[in-house]
C-alpha cells in the first residue's frame, strides 16, 4: 500500500508545478516568438546593361479550354442552352433538355424530327399545339439558358429563330423570371403559313432585372409549327463579335501576349468522334452542328468555333497558338499509316487562318467578315499525347507537312525535354505541371539545368491543385508565383507561360482551382488570378541578375526586371515570401545606369491573413493585391515582407546618371 502524502508536501508539490507551469508557459512564448520572429534579407541586383537580358515578348499568355462550360454559358455571350435543339443526338424523338414545355400534355405534344433546313444539323423541334381553348398565356416552350439567363433593365437583346407553320400563327415571344412572374420582355410575332422554313428576328429591350430569367414562346392557337435554330444574344457583346464584355475585361487585364485554343484535352476527346473538329465549328452559326465534349461531359453548339477563337486572339492581342487533334484521342489513335487525311485537315486550317481571301479556305474566312489574314505562326501537335503508339509518326507527319507549307511557323511538341532531349525535331516543347503547393514552389529552378540548346520551353499548363489549393487559395498563388519568377529567370530557354484552367463556372466546377470564376452576371478573379496581374510587364522587358542573401533564403523566390509604360521606366522587383516569419528586406541596387525617384514608386502586396484564404461572390476582394506608395524608395531600399506574401515593388527611375552629371 501507498502512504498518503501529508498536507505540508501537498502544498510544496503544488507549489512546485505551478512554478513548472508558470516557467513552461513563458518558455512556449518565447519559443512562439522566435518561430515568429523578424527574418532579414539583403536582395541585391545588378542593373549593369551587359549583364540584362530581354525577356521573351511572348513569354506569359492565356490558355483557353472548354472546360467548366468556360466558352458555352462563359465567355460566349449565347444565351440559349442546345440552341438547335441538337444535344439530344440524331436520332429523333430526342432529349431536349434544358428546353421544357409550358402547358401539360393535353394541351401541347412536343418532339424532335429530322425536318431541320439545315443539312448539318437536322434535328428541328415539332409543337404540336391540341387545346381549341387554352390558358391564359398560351402553351409553348421555354429555356432557361445555362442556369438562368441574366438580363438587365434597358439592355437589347438580339433574337434570332426559324419557324415553319402550315398555317398562320402569332408566336408570343418573352423573357420572364424562372417562376413566370416577372415579365422582363415581350413581343408578338406573326407567322405566315407556308411550307418553308422563315428566319425571324426580333429586338428585345429589358424592362428590368433578373439574373436567373429564362425564355419562353407561346401561342394560343391549334395547329403545328417548328422551330429551329433559337437564339439569344445581348447587344453590348465585345467589339460586336459574341463575347461576354466583363469576362474578356479580366483577360485583358491580365496582359496576355498569346491564345493558346481550344484546350486541353478537349482537342482530344475521350473518342475520336468527339473530338473539336475546326470545319465543323465554322461557316454561318446556323449551320453548325454542334459536338458533345465526351471528357468534360456536356454539349457545345460550337458557337464558339475555330473562327471566334482566332477573332479573340485578335481582340486581344495576342498571338494564337493553334492545338489540334493529331489522330490521337484518349483511348483511340490513328495508325501513322492512315493519318494523311487528318494532316490534309490541318492544312487546310491553316489555309483558313493564313490563306489570301481567294484562296479556297482563305475565301470562307472572307465571307464571315475578315478578308485579312490571321497571323497563326504558332502549332502544337496534340495535347499530352507524347507517350501514345502513334504520336512520333503522326507527330512528324505533321512537322514534315507544316513546314513544307508553312516554314515560318513554330511547332509545338508534346514531349517534354527539360532534363533529357527530343528524339524528334520541334521549335518548342510542352511542359504541364499540376502539383501541391511545395512542390510548385521547389520547382522555381526547374529549368537551371536544362539544356540551351534544341528547342524552346512552353509551360502551356501549370497550377497549384488538390489539397492545399482549395477553389483558389493564397497559399496556391504563392508557390505560381514562385514558380513564374523561375520562368523569368530561365526565358532564354522558356519562351511561354499559362496557368490552367482560366474559368470556371460555378455551376460546373468540374475542375479547381481555377483563375476566374463566374455566374450568369458575376465574376472574380481567384489568388492565381491576382497573382499573374503582377508579371503583366514581364513579356518583353530585361531581366536582371539577383542574389538573396539570408538564413531564411529556402522561404523567398524573387526575380527583378526593367521595364516601361508610356511615359516612364521601372525596376519591378517581385519577391515571394513563403514562409510564416515577416521578413525586414534590403533591395540594393548596383550598377543602376539611372536614378531611383521616391515618386512614383509603388509597393504592390497581395496577402491575406490567412494562408488558405480564398476569394467568392460575397467577398471577391479578399485576397488581392493592395497598392501603396513607396516613399523611402531608392537605391537600398527598406521594406517589410508580410508573412505568406508575395510582393511588387515599382522603383520609378529618372534619366540617366551620365545625363544629369554632364
């Protein structure tokens, strides 16, 4: 048995771990204090011109994929969802969703035929109107676009459909709320019987506001009548050419100097029967079939066709970079024997893009309204198809056609020679990177090693993902923008940049992260997003060497370029800080052939208070870069490094030292 301690040693033992806990609690914050404690760092650059050099004017762009319905319900401003009534398959009665019917089926009968007008597309739509005396409003049909059509008060929007009507009828034409109640826009359009099809088109204004309308055709008289072909566009699209104005704002804001399109693996398909087929995707949109994108599972009336994506190129600046299907689609291939009509394909669509307005392709692009040429100098054969049976000999097929036609044009192969080199020849290889977040920001000096000789890099994909990337975190952004200061680095064998995915509907979050996120009327850009703000001066200035001298110099990427706006220069430093210590940093610059000015010059921090915060629709401004003047700026500069930060600093720089000295 144990004896029980007496009243005197209780009171010591106690005294005793109080004093234990009292010492144990001032030792954990001392301990916290130091894991926290202000890190120093020197960044030295040197600015002596021998030593810059430029940076590829190509060197960060945009890739664009039909993904997570980024082009149909996206950037494409078409409204109505399976506008030809198509998506169902060709084989009728058919499935018609997301069209639905207004009335029961006493009162109105309504499926696909195959009595189209149209001979690539010809399913059309049958109502059969059966009540003498209908509801007030009529029966008809509706569609509600994708999740709900966002009009606006006095906005315009564009109808166009076909009918055919054996008999006369008015059609009662209007955009209402999704539970009917709120009529936003009518008009009433009479019919002509006849036994041919009729092109109707119609000015809708908006006499309100709803984000989630849907459009609805009714009559109330017995009888038959088709439709085909429904659509609805707004007005006020971008320069008039069928893009969604505030997406295409955030794609211009990020600077982009290339397009490259249309995916991904949407170029591929799961089967080549689905695979993105340009000639289809081209001509008048009435005519265009349409295709179901079997990897990211939903239907396309390819509104948006190779001929859209070459004018957003164009519209945006930027160089289109061409991805085509090189025989090769997920789980079926073309032996190398049997590719030449798939390599007869892309030339002609090159003809399309570069060919003069009379040749035979170079003609059809004329007739949709742009007799110039498009500057395509840029291909890539296949989208990660490299260690596929047939890739090599298709891939040179390709290569060996292409530059016999097109010399000047840079081809882009699949396969990756960072670290060992092609056994075919290319102007650039693709390099992809989806990874967490560690792992991204070690990959900063990926390309230290890599050969300078042979072919150029193209990083056509790259993102933080899984876990620790959330719908787009900061911690994600951190480790991009790491990676991205690598690149800049290393850009005399990196030649192009692009994040992927660059949207993401919210209602089709097949994928995330992505860059930009929206809705029928909203839209915000997520970290990643912000982040590639701040490199939008990178393509095509000067780099400059750096060194980083600091115990703490595992946690920062930084990198340091020149660069100019229209009126003044700038020595942009970018530095990441990774880590979770704030970071009191001296930016020494030697060898500057100008002078640093105090006005002018900006500190620019995109954090957040904590390293997994993201951005939303009710708080899209969480996490994006704050702007400040730099008041201290000069030759050694002093700056703070927030924790989990990654920071811009603009030093503005006034004439030269020989010119004021003289």
């Amino acid at each position: 048995m144990f004896a029980s301690p007496s009243m005197g040693s209780r009171e010591a033992s106690l005294s005793t771990i109080l004093c234990f806990l009292l010492l144990f609690s001032l030792g954990c914050k001392c301990i916290a204090s130091e894991l926290h404690a202000t890190q120093t760092a020197v960044l030295k650059v040197d600015a002596s011109p021998p030593l810059a050099r430029q940076i590829p004017e190509t060197l960060f762009g945009i890739f664009f994929e039909e993904i997570n319905h980024a082009g149909a319900g996206g950037i494409w401003a078409e409204l109505v969802s399976n506008r030809g009534f198509e998506a169902g398959g060709p084989h009728t009665p058919s499935n018609i969703d997301p069209w639905s019917i207004i009335g029961d089926d006493s009162s109105v009968f309504v499926a696909t035929d195959r009595t189209s007008c149209f001979s690539r597309n010809t399913v059309a739509l049958r109502m059969e109107v059966l009540c003498d005396n209908c509801p007030a409003g009529g029966v008809g049909i509706y569609n509600p676009g994708f999740w709900g059509m966002n009009i606006e008060d006095g906005k315009t929007y564009n109808l166009v459909m076909y009918v055919k009507s054996p008999e006369d009828v008015e059609l009662a034409v209007s955009l209402t709320s999704s539970d009917g109640l709120q009529n936003l826009a009518s008009v009433t359009i009479p019919v002509s019987g006849a036994s041919n099809w009729t092109k109707l088109e119609q000015k809708l204004i908006a006499q309100g506001t709803n984000r989630t309308s849907k459009l609805q055709i009714t009559t109330n008289k017995k009888g038959v009548v088709w439709f085909d072909q429904v659509s609805l566009m707004p007005s006020d699209t971008y320069k008039g050419h069928g893009f969604r104005t505030e997406l295409i704002s955030m794609m211009l804001d990020l600077k982009p100097r290339f397009l490259r399109f249309p995916g991904g693996c949407f170029v591929e398909g799961e089967w080549l029967r689905n695979a993105f087929r340009w000639r289809e995707s081209i001509g008048p949109w009435e005519e265009r079939p349409g295709h179901f994108g079997d990897v990211w599972h939903y239907w396309t009336d390819d509104g948006l066709g190779y001929y859209e994506f070459l004018q957003l190129s164009e519209d945006l600046g930027a160089a289109p970079i061409w991805v085509f299907n090189n025989g090769i689609s997920h789980n079926d291939e073309v032996n190398t024997a049997a590719i030449a009509p798939f390599v007869k394909d892309v030339l002609d669509s090159l003809e399309f893009a570069r060919g003069s307005a009379e040749s035979t392709w170079g003609s059809v692009r004329a007739a949709m309204g742009h007799p110039e040429p498009f500057p395509v100098k840029y291909v890539a054969i296949g989208n990660e198809d490299c260690g596929k049976k047939f890739y090599r000999g298709n891939y040179l097929k390709f290569y060996n056609a292409i530059r016999e036609a097109y010399p000047d044009i840079q081809m882009i192969s699949n396969c990756d020679a960072s670290s060992t080199p092609l056994d075919h020849p290319a102007d650039l290889y693709d390099f992809h990177v989806y990874t967490d977040s560690k792992t991204l920001f070690s990959m900063k000096n990926t390309f230290d090693r890599s050969s300078r000789n042979g072919p150029k890099a193209f990083v056509s994909e790259y993102a933080v993902w899984r876990s620790d990337a959330g719908r787009g975190s900061l911690l994600a952004s951190l480790a991009e923008a790491a990676f991205l200061t690598g690149l800049e680095k290393n850009s005399d064998i990196v030649q192009m940049a692009s994040y992927a995915p660059l949207f993401v509907n919210n209602n089709d979050q097949t994928w995330n992260p992505d860059a930009i996120v929206f809705n029928s009327w909203q839209q915000y850009g997520t970290p990643s997003y912000w982040m590639q703000t701040l490199f939008g001066e990178s393509s095509g200035a000067m780099i400059h060497p750096i060194t980083i001298t600091s115990s703490y110099s595992s946690s920062l990427a930084a990198s340091a370029i020149t660069w100019q706006d229209s009126e003044n220069s700038f020595l942009r430093v970018k530095i990441v800080n990774f880590g979770s210590d704030p970071v009191s940093l001296t930016i020494s610059l030697t060898a500057l052939q100008a002078h640093v000015n105090a006005v002018g010059s900006t500190a620019t921090v995109l954090t957040s208070s904590n390293v997994m915060d993201e951005n939303s629709f009710s708080n899209p401004n969480k996490v994006v870069p704050v702007k400040s003047q730099l008041p201290n700026a000069a030759e050694q500069t002093q700056v703070t490094l927030a924790p989990h930060s990654f920071s811009s600093f603009d030093l503005a720089l006034t004439q030269s030292k020989l010119v004021a000295e003289m």
